[in-house]
C-alpha cells in the first residue's frame, strides 16, 4: 500500500480516532501523540491491511488499547478531565466549538467524566461517534450484550442525574 | 417529530431499545426544537453529543504525520545495534573459516607422502597389502599373548577363590 491509498483509506478517521483518545485520555496532547502512534504502527503494519475487514473499527480498537497502556503506565484514571476537555476545545476547534459552552453542557461533561471506564466508552461510541453494537463490541473486544449491559447503565446514570439537574434547575 | 413521539423515543432511548436512525431523530429533535421544559437537561445532553462529534483535531496533524509515515516509507528501518551485532558474528565466522584453511594447508605441507597409491603398479600394491596383513597378523599374535597371560591370572585368581571356599566350607 503507497502513502496515497493509506491517506485515502486510514486518514479519513483521524478526528474519530482523536476524540475516543481524548474520551480516555483527557488530554489533547496526549490524545493527538496516541492518534500518530496509531497511523505509525498500521503504516508499519501495512502489509497486513488487506486481511482486516473494517479498518476503522481496527483502528479505533488499537487507539483504545494504547490509550488504555498509557493510563495504566502512568496508573491514573481521567476522573478530573472537565477543564482539560474545555482547554481542548479552545484549541482544536471547528468552527461549531468556537461558539460558547453553555453551562448545561459543562455538566453533561462532568457526568460523563464520571461514569466508569467502560460505560463512558461505550456511551462514547454509541450516542456521541454512532457506532451499532457490533462494532462497539469489536471496537471493545466485548461481546454484544456487555454492550447493551455498559449502555444501559450508563445512560440509566445519566438519566438519574439529569433528573436531579431538572428538579434543581440547570 | 413531535414532543409526544420525542418522549415516547426518548423512553426507548433511556431503555436501549432504539435504533442508531431512531437516536438520530432524536439528537435533531432536540437541536432543532425548543425542548419542553420538563426535558431541557436532556436537550443539553444531545446537544452535548453533536458538538463532542464536531471536536476534530488540528490542523498541522495530517501534514506532520505524513512526514513521519514518508520517513518509514522504505520500510522497517534496522537499528545500527542489530547491524552491529550481525557484523561481529559474521567476521567470527569468517576468522574461524580463515584459521581452519590455513591450518589445513600447513598440515597438507608438513604430512610426510609416505603413502602413496599404488594402483598402477600392481606388484608394488601386492606388497603393500602383504605388508599391511602381516602387520595387522603380528598385532593379533601380540594381543594373542597378552590374552594367555591374562589367562594364567584368571587361572590362578579361580583358583584362590576355590581355596578360599574350601576354608569356609571347612570353618
């Protein structure tokens, strides 16, 4: 595969890439150097591409794990990532960002940020990226009803809190 | 759509029984419309998801990534290291080989030709292989007499054992 077909075929999901990255990681600079590793090790692995059949989930699980590593190396958890996440998006932004944060959507951040590591994922890769179950249990390495089980808890938290956002006002 | 049939998706939703078109519908129900009020904080939510999707990263990332997959482009690049470690083994083998047929030439030189073939002179090879049967005939009478003296040691060893019986038996 030549430098063209791989911009043609693997470029294209860099932002989606970038984003679940930033969903574990909660760090701009740490989710754009985990996105480049990701392309170097597919580029280095090109050879290989034609066998994989859905070269975007590939590529998002490969981003997850490395991710993953680096927050286990450096054994922290993204609990606190609000305020980087609003430092992001003041940097990276398409022109949509660049308008004001409501308050409201601060929140949802923060209970986001809050839920568990695999809920978080899976709501990421279903409500924000759009992904069906299949692929988020590929993307995951988990079977189709782990999916279902992470989602509904996930949104069943949200739900909770919402509601109390609602009876106190936003 | 309207807010009846957004609540009754919405319901969907919360239990995970919608479909990813169903959730689209949604996310525009809630960015086009003016929510209820009893759903404002769900609006946010689907708000919060659009804006998440728009989040892309910048600019300068394409190009500086395509500089570095074009710097790997001639393939796997093989560390000076490895390079390193390859090249001693190779001139140990090479000194080894070197020795080995040097040594094979002195030895070559320094053999005395004493045997040569005899092949076309068949007398002289009659000789030769009269010779090297008498030779091996004189180490066999050697070994031969070697034996018988091990006989008489034998002998005389069965001997003392049966003495030696003897006496016990006695006793």
């Amino acid at each position: 595969m030549n430098l063209e077909t791989f911009q043609a075929r693997v470029f294209p999901v860099k932002n989606k890439l970038f984003r679940f990255a930033f969903r574990l990681l909660g760090s701009s600079e740490e989710a754009k150097d985990v996105v480049q590793e990701v392309f170097i090790k597919i580029w280095n692995g090109r050879e290989q591409l034609g066998e994989i059949q859905n070269i975007e989930a590939w590529s998002m699980r490969i981003t997850k794990n490395l991710s993953l590593d680096r927050l286990r190396q450096q054994n922290r958890r993204p609990t606190d990532s609000l305020e980087k996440g609003l430092h992001i998006q003041n940097e990276t932004l398409s022109p949509y960002e660049n308008t004001e944060i409501s308050e409201s959507m601060k929140r949802i951040d923060e209970l986001m940020a809050s839920l568990p590591e695999k809920q978080r994922q899976v709501m990421h890769l279903r409500d924000i990226e759009g992904y069906s179950y299949s692929e988020i249990g590929e993307i995951m390495e988990i079977d189709m009803s782990q999916v279902k089980v992470n989602l509904f808890r996930a949104r069943n938290a949200v739900r909770e809190k919402l509601q109390k956002i609602n009876n106190y006002g936003l | 759509m309207d807010s009846s049939k957004a609540e009754q998706l919405l319901e969907k939703y919360w239990m995970c029984e919608t479909s990813l078109e169903e959730e689209q519908q949604l996310r525009e129900f809630f960015l086009s419309k003016d929510a209820p009020e009893s759903l404002k904080a769900t609006a946010a939510m689907f708000r919060f998801f659009d804006a998440e999707k728009n989040k892309s990263v910048n600019e300068n990332f394409e190009p500086t990534v395509t500089k570095q997959l074009r710097r790997r482009q001639g393939g796997k690049i093989v560390s000076m290291v490895s390079f390193a470690n390859i090249a001693r083994i190779a001139a140990g083998i090479m000194v080894v080989v070197a020795a080995a047929y040097f040594i094979k030439q002195e030895i070559r030189k320094s053999y005395p030709q004493e045997l040569q073939d005899t092949y076309t002179d068949p007398e002289m090879a009659f000789e030769e292989t009269k010779k090297a049967l008498m030779m091996i005939s004189n180490s066999f009478g050697k070994a031969k007499h070697e034996a018988e003296k091990m006989k008489v040691f034998n002998e005389a060893e069965r001997k003392i054992q049966n003495k030696e019986n003897q006496q016990k038996g006695i006793i």
